[in-house]
C-alpha cells in the first residue's frame, strides 16, 4: 500500500467552486477551522485581493495565496504514521531550534505534510500526518470520538486514587479531564485511553497528583497501531485504517 493516493478521473468536488476556507484545506494548508482563522487575520488573498471573510466562493483559476505564497490543490495525498521519538517538537518550526518531528518523515515526499494532533517534547509514540485538510479535521474533531492509548510510567508508585479520579473525572484550573479507561501495570506503570485528549492532559492530572511522569508512549490511535513500527521511522496508513479513522 502507497502513502499516496493520485487523483484518478474526475474530481468534481474539488475542480468545481468551493468556499475559500474549503479550498485551503484541499490545498493542505491546514483544517477548515484552522483556515478560518487564517482568513480572519487577513493571510489570505484571491487574485491580489485580501479577503477577510469565510465563505466566499474560488475556483482552481484562482490565484489564491497564503502570507504571500501561492497555492495549488492536492493532486497527491499522503496519510502517515510516524513513531516520534522524544525530544522532538510536533510543529512546523522552532524558535528555540529542537528538533522537529516532521524532519523524520520521508525525504521524497514533496507536498508539505501537517501533523494530526500532537504529542509534547518529552513524550514519544504515534502521531498521524497528512496533507489531506478534511481527512484531518474528521480524525481530530471530538465528535470522532476516536480512542488514544497511552503507557505511562511515573517516577514513583501511583495510588489506586488517581485510577479510580481520573476515570471518574477531575477538574483542574477550571478544565474537566476524564480517562475512557485506565488499567494499572504494575506500581509506577499504566495504561490510559483517552478520546478527546486535551492539551497535556496526562501530565497535568499527574502533576495534580504529586506524580512525574518519566514515559509517556502512545501506542494507538482509534485503529492504527504503533506495532513493532521502529522509533523515528514512519509507514503509510492502509485504507481500512484510512477508512476507520475518518468513519462519520
């Protein structure tokens, strides 16, 4: 199976006119709403024109540009997964000059991929990457309601409270934060499943709890598995798994 996916035929949804922020996602650019935001901030202009509005209607005669970068529209789609190895950051660049996931990704790939979700600088494990705008916000959107598993390791013996906490859900700064599962190890170590997956999510609840996390690898994405994948190496995602994952 292929990364990529040729278009074949006809495409009528994406040859005929599409709303702009549509467009900026086929184009790969980034997720509808993420492309929204883009146009709000004024990054985007058709023809020459600055258009601050979403929803106006463009065509593949269009000359669209992005910060002063002109667009075209996929006509190769790639769906990866990569194992990331820690100490790499999940972005397209780095002020501070770490690492970046991205740069792991295979060289011959042209098209410029984005990373679906993200996993912190420390933590190591499966990320998804594509250049396909829609596919990527169907996985990530909460209504997908697609499991993320976890091995966590904690640097001292964790209490059978925080299982019995995080599952019931806990706040924390004003944020509700609720495991989908939890199976304990052994003393130091867990399994945790999680849908929604908010911002660090593990960490903090550890952090709440007095516990460092020491490892924290994730090993699943709703059907994809990291398997015997080796670190820093990716593969492309098969069409079932492609089929599963962007599922309504």
């Amino acid at each position: 199976m292929n990364s990529t996916d040729k278009a074949k035929g006809p495409l009528p949804e994406r040859e005929q006119a599409l709303r702009l922020q549509v467009y900026l996602a086929h184009a790969g650019v980034a997720s509808r709403r993420a492309s929204e935001k883009l146009i709000a901030e004024g990054r985007v202009s058709v023809n020459g024109r600055i258009v601050a509005t979403p929803g106006e209607k463009v065509s593949p005669e269009d000359l669209i540009r992005v910060d002063g970068t002109l667009l075209r529209q996929e006509r190769v789609f790639h769906y990866l997964a990569l194992h990331k190895p820690p100490l790499y950051i999940c972005s397209a660049a780095d002020p501070q000059g770490r690492a970046l996931a991205q740069d792991l990704l295979p060289r011959d790939i042209k098209e410029r991929l984005y990373h679906i979700g993200r996993l912190d600088y420390r933590s190591s494990g499966l990320i998804l990457f594509t250049n396909d705008g829609d596919f990527a916000v169907q996985t990530m959107h909460p209504s997908a309601e697609i499991e993320k598993e976890y091995l966590v390791e904690a640097s001292g013996p964790i209490p059978d409270k925080v299982l019995e906490d995080f599952v019931r859900g806990v706040v924390i700064d004003q944020v509700f934060y609720q495991a989908a599962g939890i199976e304990r190890l052994g003393r130091k170590s867990l399994r945790i499943i999680l849908i929604e997956g908010k911002n660090r999510e593990i960490r903090r609840v550890f952090s709440y709890f007095h516990l460092h996390p020491v490892r924290l690898h994730r090993v699943r994405i709703g059907p994809v598995l990291l398997g015997s994948l080796p670190e820093g190496a990716s593969r492309p995602l098969t069409l079932g798994e492609r089929k599963k994952l962007a599922a309504p």
